[in-house]
C-alpha cells in the first residue's frame, strides 16, 4: 500500500486500517492548520485505491478502515460508493468505514447522496467545527458560518451518520475566549452530535496563525486560561448522552465523560487543576502534539 505521508487521523482510529481516498485537504485555507500545506488537493484514481486494497486483501481481522486524508467526503460520490462496495468485499468482517468531511463538502452532497454513502457501511463522519464564533470563523479562514456548521452537522445526523465534531480550545486567543467558549457552546447543543472532542491550540511554524503569534497579533491563552476556557464551554452545553473525549495529543490535562450526565465531574476536575496547581498531573509540554 502506498501512503503520501504524512497522513493524520483521530485518536479513536489508532487501530484502524488507514486508505488514502484523497490526497491534501480542498479548502486547505485555514490559519491555524499547516497538516496538509506541501500536499496539493486531489482525490486518488480507482485504480490506485484498489492497488493499494488489494495490497492488503490478505491481513485478517480487518474491523475499523478510516479514509483519509484531510476531506476525503469531498470525492465524488461513485468513487467514495466504489472504495466502500470493495472494502467491505475484501474485508468481510468490516465493521466501521469512517472519514473526515469538511462542512462545505457535507452542504455540497445532496440528502440522496448522503444517504446512499452512509448505506455503504460509511458510518461515521468527523468534522471540524473549531469555534462557534462567527468572528473567529472568519479569522481563521475556516469557509463556512456558525449556521452553515449546524446546518451541515444536522445534515449529516438526519442522513443517519455517527457525528464526530471537533472543537480547539483556545483559538480565540486571550482577546476572545469568553466569546468563544459560550458561542461554540451554542452551536454545539444546536448540533447535538454523537461524540464531541476538544483538542488545545498548538501553533504550527508553517501557519498563518504562527505568523501572527510573532507578530504580536495573536496571544495564545496559558494552560490556566484554557482550563477556565473549558469549564465556560461546558457550562454552555446542553447535549443528550455525548460522548465527549479531551484526549487528544495536544490536551495537557485528559478529560472523558458523557454530556451532559458527567458535566458537573469533569467542571469539579477543571475547577482543581485552575484553584490547585500540581494536584492533577498534566501532559509536559514536550510530550504535545499533533
């Protein structure tokens, strides 16, 4: 198999078989992302993405396959339907097909088209929601409203996708945050999605955002910011048995539960490690990533 390194997934994939079905992220704009900046966007042909299953036709035991890269919902439908039709003829014990979607692409497909992908045995869709500021989404370049978001998040549910949504702790800088918190909180509950995960902001040398940090344009919130910045979040939200993860490689304090049954657990754990310093063991900064 032929992977056009480097290649990103979530932590939940980390035992997943992994197939490029797209190479690069299409909107590739924002400025706090520099993943997909020396890979120009295009969608890999037929033949190659069957070369490279039938590459690994004989490993066994085969449950989870994740497609990446950055938006791999933006291929077209017969290719994505075809990758999926012989994925689960290669691997009959295939359990999960899943993969990232940009909110453009997911407006983009029709419901029809939609629903036939999720009939494939395409179950489970991540999308980047970052903030629920419309101020900070346009910032940061992201391409789409808050209302788009929820419009592309409510989409994606009524055509029967599990909904994995991401969030960035701290992407509205010291100036910001409270906005941020309580407005991503909102669209959030709007959402209601399957799974919510928070990562921490970490600026990228290849980034526009890093670019502004320099330049004084943009302060990045402490970790004692961001935990205030988290429990603001949750006390926003208002969500029926999310399974909510902040386990992320760039989180320095990991936080799961379900939301919003654990809400008022995971605030007592932010409210000990901003009022108890060095009780609650945090990630070194050397250990974060992406």
């Amino acid at each position: 198999m032929h992977l056009e390194a480097p290649v990103y997934r979530p932590p939940s994939e980390a035992y997943s078989l992994i197939f490029q079905l797209t190479i690069g992220c299409r909107h590739n704009a924002c400025t706090f992302c520099g993943l997909y900046k020396g890979k120009p966007y295009r969608s890999k042909t037929w033949e190659q993405i069957k070369k490279d299953i039938d590459s690994c036709a004989n490993l066994r035991g085969v449950q989870r396959v994740f497609l990446a890269d950055g938006d791999a919902l933006a291929a077209e439908t017969s290719l994505i339907l075809k990758t999926a039709f012989y994925l689960d003829k290669k691997f009959p014990g295939l359990e999960r097909i899943s993969m990232y979607a940009g909110p453009k692409d997911i407006l983009k497909k029709s419901m029809d088209e939609l629903k036939e992908i999720r009939a494939s045995n395409i179950k489970m869709l991540y999308m980047g929601v970052e903030s629920g500021s419309d101020r900070i989404l346009k910032a940061v370049y992201k391409g789409v409203t808050a209302e788009q978001m929820v419009e592309a998040g409510r989409k994606a549910l009524e055509a029967g996708f599990e909904l994995s949504v991401t969030i960035i702790n701290g992407l509205g800088g010291t100036e910001l945050w409270e906005e941020h918190a309580r407005e991503t909180g909102k669209i959030i509950s709007a959402i209601d999605p399957t799974y919510l995960s928070a990562l921490t902001l970490m600026p990228l040398p290849n980034t526009v955002l890093y670019g502004q940090i320099q330049q004084g344009k943009f302060t990045v919130p402490n970790t004692m910011h961001m935990f205030k910045e988290m429990k603001l979040l949750l006390e926003s939200l208002d969500l029926n048995n999310c399974i909510f993860r902040c386990n992320h490689a760039t989180n320095y304090l990991p936080l799961r539960g379900v939301l919003n049954k654990d809400r008022k657990d995971l605030i007592n754990i932010l409210d000990r490690a901003i009022n108890q310093p060095g009780t609650i063991p945090l990630r070194p900064e050397s250990a974060r990533g992406m």
